[in-house]
C-alpha cells in the first residue's frame, strides 16, 4: 500500500484507489472495538477470553460498515469531480465554439449571397436563351387560334341562326297565348 493512502490531498493526484473506504473501514473498526472494550470494563465482570473475542468481531463488524459507507461516499466523491471536470470543459470550451459559430454563421451568410447572385445570372441567361422560342411559340399559338376562329365562325353562325329562329317562335307562341 502506498504510504500517501492517509495523508490529505485529491485521490486523483495520489493515485489510491478507494481511499475513503479504507480510511472509514479502519475508523469504523477502532471505534467500534473501543466501544467494546469500554463496556466490558465498566460493566466490571468480563475482563479476559470474552472480551478479546467479543471486540475483534465487533471490530470487523463495524470496519465492514465503515468500508461499505466509504465506498459509497468515495464513489459519490468521484461522481461531483466527474461533473465538476465536464462542466469546466464546458465552459473552457464555449469562447471556442462561440468564436467558430460567429464565423460558419458569416461564412454561410456570405456562401448563400454568392449562390443567389449566380443563380440570377443564370436565370438570366437561361430566360434570354429561350425568348426567341418562347416569342415563337407565342405566334404560333395565335396563328392557330385565328385559323380556328375562322373555322369555327360558320357553325356559329348556324348556331345563332338557329337560336333566333326558335326565340321568334317563343315569342309567337307567347303573343298568341296572351291574345287568348
């Protein structure tokens, strides 16, 4: 065992695994034996065989209980430097990422500026590129709706025909109704 084990310090920078079990084990175990060994003096009858053996088992009785409440105080010790050390990384960390943020958020500002501008460029080009398709096709579309307005112009006329002929009956057979 490293001689260090009991002295004061971080149990990271002595390197002793479980310190606090073994200081609350040997603690508890002293106590608990001197707890026996002072009962059984001033209860007077039991000095010699009983009392030896009664005090080693109390001893290691209460060095189990104390080993068992310094692991769990060890471990909980370990846990709070365990978050201490993240939140400093943390925080020793945040200037950084602050600083590297501000500029992928620049970077990205200036990245998406160009990408607009090239892409108007290229809508220009592509819409100057097929206005002669586009002003052909547009004459083309009204050459065809001339040609069939022209076509359709006879049957629409039939049809008004038609429809004259049958309001001049309605209004025949209206006249003669209310002359009867």
């Amino acid at each position: 065992m490293d001689p260090r084990a009991f002295t004061r310090g971080n149990d990271r920078e002595l390197g002793v695994p479980m310190r606090k079990v073994v200081k609350y084990a040997i603690f508890a175990g002293v106590v608990g034996g001197a707890v026996v060994v002072v009962k059984s003096m001033t209860g007077g009858d039991e000095h010699s065989e009983g009392m030896a053996k009664k005090a080693a088992t109390t001893a290691a009785g209460a060095a189990a209980v104390g080993g068992v409440c310094g692991f769990v105080l060890d471990r909980r010790a370990r846990r709070k430097v365990k978050g201490r050390t993240k939140r400093a990384a943390v925080a020793a960390a945040a200037p950084t990422i602050q600083k590297v943020t501000k500029k992928a958020r620049k970077a990205a500002a200036k990245a998406s500026k160009e990408a607009a501008r090239k892409a108007g460029r290229r809508a220009a080009k592509a819409a100057a590129k097929a206005r002669p398709q586009v002003e052909h096709a547009a004459a083309v579309a009204r050459e065809r709706a001339i040609h069939l307005a022209e076509a359709a112009r006879p049957h629409m006329q039939h049809t008004a025909d038609a429809a004259r002929e049958r309001a001049m009956r309605a209004v025949e057979v209206a006249q003669a109704r209310r002359a009867s």
